[in-house]
C-alpha cells in the first residue's frame, strides 16, 4: 500500500527511522539504515517534495518528520485531487473528440478526404481493418466498450491478431469490466496475454477505436448509430487526441491478470458498483447506465438490488445517502 502511495522501500526506511530517531543526520541514517549517505540524501529530498519532511521551527536549516496521520491524510488528498483531474481531464477528451468525429459523418462513404475516410459496412471496415492490421509494424491500441463482444467480432479479429503478435506487435487493449463476466470474450483476453498482448478493463471506457502505430486511427463516426460507419483517418490532428485518449483511460483501468477484487478491499464496493452508484445518483436512467457500463438492464436492477440490501436501504435516495456516508462514492 505504501509503494502505491510513492514510498519505496529505501523511503519509508528513511522516514521511519526519523520518527524514531528524529536528530539523526545523513551520516546516523545512513549507518543506521545501511544505505549510502547519497541515497539517504535522494531519500529526504523526495519526503520533502512528498511533504512528510517539513522545516523545524526548532532547528532552524533542519527538518521534521510529521506524523503518519496527517502525511498519509495529506498523500491520499493530493492523490484524490490528482485522480478528479485526470477524470476531467479524460470527459473533456472524449467531449471534443465525438464532436470532432462527427464532422465526418457528411463524407460520401468510401472515399478519402483530407486523409480520412467514411467507411460504410461491414465488409468494408473489415477490408480496411486487415490493411491496418498486415501494414502493422509497433503497436495496436484498442478500446473495445460493451462488455461481451459478439463471437462474429472475436473469430474475425483473432487471425488479424495472431498474426501481429507472431510479428512483435505489440498489442495493448482495454475492455469493459463485465466482459470479465462474458466466457467468450474473457476466453480471448486471456488468449491475447497469453501471446504477449497486454489487457486492462474499466467499468466505464471511451467509444470502440482502435489506432494502428499511433499513426491511424479507425473509430465509429457515431457509436449511437453504426449505420453512419467509421472513420478512418491518419491526419495528426486526430490521431494524437485519440492516442492521449486511450493513455489516460489506460492509466486507471486494471490489468487482466490482477485480482480484480482486491480494490473492493478497502472500500467494501467493487469499481464497477461504484460507478453503478455515480450514475443512477446522477440522475440517469437503469437502461442508460447498462449501456453506459456494458451490462444488460436484469443486471443493473440486480446488482442495485443487492447495494441496497447491503446498505439496508428502502430506498434508491437512502441508498445514496449511505453509499456517501461510506465513502463510496
């Protein structure tokens, strides 16, 4: 927990031997700690940047240890404040892109435009889509909503990705929390891992993209209406928004292979009941958070039927209230 928090072994040494020893120098630290007097320095320098070092009002040119209770209180705000901005920052991302991809559903389907083009039809992307995928030569970033994929999607998608990962592509995908849930599709997550691909899920992702060497990216012109088709596009202007995107949802999503339970631990709520919570509290409807969190609307009133019964509420409003409380949400 406290290396999640930014204190590595050598740091917390060094911070707990100035609790219990607080007139050590660099010299008693280091003998005491067996560390070398320039790690013992590179140690305070970065507890002063985190803030549990402050100057004494005793000693002057000296500093403090301050206690654990309000360092950690202190790391965990700065952490929680650092979080909201990324999750702004992460809507505001997703606002601008929509629309900018939107401007695109008025090209004439199948032709190129100013280095984009509107791909009408399932044959269509699927032709466009293994171009990308044989002209691969470093990456493939994908973001895949929804939850369960359609076995249709998995079985065309597995040639085109055997083949990449047999050529050292590296391919980074992130899925929606309940696609853990969907044997098909956690079947082929595992799959990719096992090759050598790297799989994350978040209870609630960005529209399907996928971008190929972060040099062109294909997404749905409206995720809403599929029929409009997908763009594909190289132009830089584009391409960049969607790759910073995909690295700051990549940043808070959770590895395949973690035990997907243990962040529950802390706080008694899974991250996909959390985002349950944050969802139908704002106002949105059980039908719009199913889709929103890839699950179908038997489970949305499921899963809110057993928070309630956890938080002994008779009521969506208390149940709110309680989850608040708890420090859910």
């Amino acid at each position: 927990m406290l290396k999640k928090m930014g204190l590595d072994p050598a740091l917390e040494s060094v911070y707990r031997g100035l609790l219990c020893h607080p007139a050590d120098g660099v010299a008693e630290l280091s003998d005491r700690l067996a560390l070398s007097e320039s790690e013992v320095r590179d140690c305070l320098d970065r507890l002063v940047a985190l803030e549990l070092l402050q100057p004494s009002r005793e000693t002057p040119g000296m500093y403090r240890a301050v206690s654990p209770e309000f360092g950690f209180d202190l790391m965990l705000r700065r952490q929680e404040a650092d979080l909201l901005r990324r999750q702004a920052e992460l809507a505001r991302s997703r606002e601008a892109m929509a629309r900018t991809v939107a401007e695109f559903a008025t090209l004439r389907p199948n032709t190129v435009v100013d280095s984009a083009e509107r791909l009408v039809g399932l044959d269509a992307i699927q032709q466009r889509l293994e171009a990308l995928a044989r002209d691969l030569t470093q990456e493939c970033l994908a973001i895949e909503p929804g939850g369960a994929q359609s076995q249709a999607s998995l079985d065309a998608s597995r040639p085109l990705d055997e083949r990449a990962l047999t050529r050292g592509v590296q391919l980074s995908t992130i899925y929606q929390d309940s696609a853990r849930n969907d044997p098909a599709t956690l079947a082929y997550a595992r799959w990719i891992s096992d090759l050598g691909g790297k799989v994350r899920t978040s209870p609630i992702v960005p529209p399907r993209m996928l971008i190929f060497d972060r040099l062109t990216a294909v997404v749905p012109i409206d995720p809403a209406n599929t029929r409009l088709g997908a763009l594909c596009t190289s132009a830089p202007g584009i391409v960049a928004p969607l790759v910073t995107l995909f690295e700051q949802t990549w940043e808070t999503a959770v590895p395949l292979g973690s035990d997907h339970r243990s962040a529950s631990e802390a706080t008694g709520v899974s991250p996909m009941e959390q985002e349950l919570l944050k969802l139908l509290a704002s106002g949105m409807t059980d039908e719009a958070a199913g889709k929103r969190l890839g699950v179908s609307l038997r489970t949305v009133r499921r899963q809110m039927a057993a928070l309630m019964e956890r938080l002994n509420a008779t009521s969506r409003f208390e149940a709110g209230l309680k989850a608040a409380q708890r420090g859910w949400l």
